[in-house]
C-alpha cells in the first residue's frame, strides 16, 4: 500500500509538472493564436506600415473566417513603434507581457527589430518574417530568428552586375543614407562591382530624413557616372531623382527592395520613369494581369476603402506565411512545433509572383533572389525574372 501510494504521488507530481509546461506556452490557448507585429504608424514608414498591417488583417479574417488554424482563430495585435527603436522596445515589452504574443510577425524597420528581439528570445517568441532585408534578421543563427526577404545586400550585388551586362552600365557611384541600412547598400554595390572588376566612381551619403540632395547630386554628376546606386527610401529617392532631372542630369538609377514601391511613381511622377529596382514580390495594381491579382486588390478595396500597395502584399504573404506554417505544426502548437513545421518544407510560390521561399534547421533565410523591374510610363514593371549571384 505504501508503494501504491508512491507511485500515485509520483504520478500526480509528473502530471502537475507536465501540465504548466503545456500550459505555459505562450499565446496559445485551446482556441486561439496571439501574433504580435511592430509597425511605424506616426512616422516617416507609417506609407508602408499601414498596408502592410492592412495585408496581414485581411488574410487573417480570411483565416478566421475559413475556421481558423487547426480549431483556433488568429488574433492579430499591432502596436505603433514609430520607426523609433526605443518606442519599439517599450510596444514589444507590452505585446509580451501584457498581451503574451505567441510571435511576432512582419514588424518594420531594422533598428525597430533589433531592439525587440532580446525581449522576445528571452521567452521563447519567434521573431518572424520582417519588413527589413537587414542580414541580422536571420544571422547569426538563432533558432527564433525567421527572414524572408532578399538581403539588400544581395539585392545590390545581384543588381549591379545585372546592370553592367544588360544595360550597358560602366560607371557607377553611390548615393546612401548614413546607417546600417545605406552601409548594406554600399557594401553589395561594391562586392558586385568587385566581381566584374570595377569600383565605384563616387560615394555621397545623405542623413535620415534630408530633403536637399542637390550637393550630392553635384557631386555624382561631376564624377560623369553613368549609373546611380540608391542606398534610398522613399522620399530620398523622389528627392536624388527629381533633383538629377533639374539639373539636367539623366544617369540610369538603381535601388533595392526599401526603394521598389508604388508611392515613388504616385508621389514622384513622371520624373521617376527610368528607375531600376531589384525584390522579390510584386506590387498588386488592380488592373494585373493576373486575375488572382485583380480579384484580390478588388477585395482589398471593398474593405479598407483604398487601392492594395506593395506593402499591402507584403503583409498578406507575411501573413500566409505564419498561417502554413503553424497548421503544418498540427494541433499541439508550441514554439518548438512551429519551427520545425518552418524549417520541414519549401513553400511555394504565391499570386503575387514571389519566389519559393524555403528554410532550414541551418539557414533561417528563406530567400536570396530578386529580380530586377523598372517604372515604365508611371508602373513598375518587371523586366527580369528572378536572378543570383
């Protein structure tokens, strides 16, 4: 009798300690999925922020409203950094603590993410599939850490030799801004350049939030650079080009995926026509055509009252993507389930022309490719399917 009472003790004390390990697991409860996701919605990326939290809501009523997830719902909750790190880190302390995220998906802005990660590592919260093709979004090697997007790096790399062979492109120089994402630019355009035996001509830097680019445009121009690499966003790439066409100046002009978006052509105009820039998924006009494509930017419409954006894109494929990949994880979704579900299979390509994406247990980046499109008469179209190094 003494022993069966034993046994009972120890079987009630491995139960007890199996269950809060359950129990425990973050944002997820018997029938529903918490994600968090950071996004500028006050600040200077609040034009990509907006349809992009847009893309992600709309696939996950589309979710929900199909049944949800393996039996749970999804619940979205998006908080406004700013593209302010500091602000980030306190909206990430809240989505853990308070809102006790199960992982944080598709946030903006790489000094943003690089704040937030330390707080969701330290509980065990996946960092996924952010709008940044910063290297530290997937290096070194973190079990929690998830990209999707085409370095920059690559992208420039990939896109200058592209340049050089297709477009007649033989002197380059370079226009960043001066931070870690400008330095990405400036370190792919020269690694490319290095490996067709060129260098770059000219550099100039401008800092975040300028508005005169006249100098360095002075200064390019001088150089008798024939192509311009653009370590730009949005608003400083309309300002280098505009002011080039002022001053008479017409170099062809290359930019990466943070530059590749429907509001430079909106906002810039006619002047913006000639811009080459290299990414992966494509921006959704309602006249594509693809009719996947129209359907959906027609859907997109009808709920938020707006035309989709690239970004909207974006978000809806972020989206997706932690959908396929927690119904892959089955019924008994943890952190662990989850990524070995990311890290098991590719997956395939979607509407908006996006590569396959495809992760492993030692490559947490699911894409290096991009393809090169251009703005033709007020459209960016692609010119290019999808290139390497």
């Amino acid at each position: 009798m003494k022993n069966f009472k034993m046994k009972l003790a120890l079987l009630a004390t491995a139960a007890t300690l199996a269950w809060p390990a359950q129990a425990q697991q973050l944002g997820v409860t018997k029938d529903q999925i918490v994600v968090g996701s950071l996004q500028d919605l006050s600040g200077p990326l609040a034009g990509f922020s907006k349809p992009a939290k847009n893309g992600m809501q709309m696939r996950v009523d589309e979710i929900n409203a199909a049944g949800g997830v393996n039996g749970r719902k999804i619940k979205l909750i998006v908080e406004d950094s700013g593209y302010d790190p500091k602000k980030g880190l306190l909206a990430a302390q809240k989505l853990v603590q308070q809102d006790k995220i199960f992982a944080m998906i598709g946030s903006i802005g790489t000094a943003v993410a690089m704040a937030s990660m330390p707080i969701l590592f330290e509980k065990n919260i996946p960092h996924l599939f952010p709008l940044t093709g910063a290297r530290e979004m997937y290096e070194p090697l973190n079990k929690l850490k998830f990209s999707f997007a085409a370095p920059y790096y690559d992208q420039i790399r990939i896109g200058v030799k592209w340049m050089a062979k297709e477009q007649g492109s033989k002197k380059f120089c370079i226009i960043y801004q001066d931070d870690e994402y400008g330095l990405e630019v400036l370190r792919g355009a020269e690694d490319g350049l290095k490996d067709i035996g060129q260098t770059l001509a000219e550099k100039t830097t401008f800092k975040r939030a300028a508005t005169d680019f006249s100098a360095q445009v002075a200064k390019m121009k001088g150089a008798g650079c024939d192509t311009v690499v653009m370590g730009t966003i949005i608003r400083e790439a309309i300002g280098t080009i505009a002011t080039a066409r002022k001053m008479g100046w017409n170099p062809q002009f290359l930019g990466c995926s943070a530059s590749y978006t429907d509001l430079i052509h909106k906002l810039g105009g006619p002047a913006m026509n000639g811009l080459f820039a290299m990414h992966q998924v494509g921006v959704p006009y309602p006249d594509d055509a693809s009719k996947n494509v129209r359907d959906w930017a027609a859907a997109y419409k009808a709920q938020f009252k707006e035309d989709p954006g690239l970004f909207s894109a974006y978000g809806y494929v972020i989206a997706d993507l932690f959908y396929q990949t927690a119904k892959r994880a089955g019924p008994n979704l943890s952190t662990e389930t989850f990524v070995k579900a990311l890290e098991s299979a590719p997956f395939p390509r979607d509407m908006f022309g996006s590569p396959e994406y495809s992760f492993t247990a030692t490559q947490h980046l699911g894409n290096r490719k991009s393809r090169a499109s251009q703005i033709q008469n007020g459209k960016w179209v692609a010119v290019t399917d999808y290139l390497t190094n």
